[in-house]
C-alpha cells in the first residue's frame, strides 16, 4: 500500500472503500493507507489512534461536523477490523 496522493482524480477513485457510517454505505478515499500509516506510528490508546485516524481522513474526505462521532466510531470498527485480520 502507497502512502502517496493519488495523482489524479481517476487514482484517487480507485482509492475509496465503502463502510456503513449510520447504516449508509459510504465512500472513504485513501481509508486502507490511512490505517496502514496510523498502524505503523505505534499509538497504545484508543483516543490516540482515533484522534490521529481522524485527522488523516479529513485530509482526503469531507467530514460532516454533524456526523463526526459516527465517521470515527465507523473508521475505528476498520482499523481493529484490519488488526484482527493481521493476527
């Protein structure tokens, strides 16, 4: 997996993965690197891993002040999702 910006609008849709955020499926783009590159900076507690998993998605993806706690929630259940995978 490539931490780079997708150069061009057609990479960057070939970066988006669905997850249900409040039971819609929704479009997260660069959401696997974004997992990757938290995964590798060795964060120990939830509120570490959730805060700078969030601050990397909104780098890529709009994020509905209104629906930030479900957007994290959401991303969160991936992130221990890919971890369980790992194990």
């Amino acid at each position: 997996m490539s931490d780079d910006k997708p150069c061009c609008a057609a990479d960057a849709l070939r970066r988006i993965r669905q997850i249900p955020i409040n039971g819609v499926m929704t479009g997260i783009t660069m959401l696997d690197e974004s997992i990757a590159t938290i995964r590798q900076q060795s964060l120990t507690s939830d509120s570490e891993i959730r805060t700078a998993l969030m601050k990397k998605i909104k780098v890529y993806n709009y994020v509905p002040p209104g629906v930030e706690e479900a957007y994290a929630m959401a991303i969160m259940d991936e992130y221990r999702k890919q971890g369980a995978k790992k194990n």
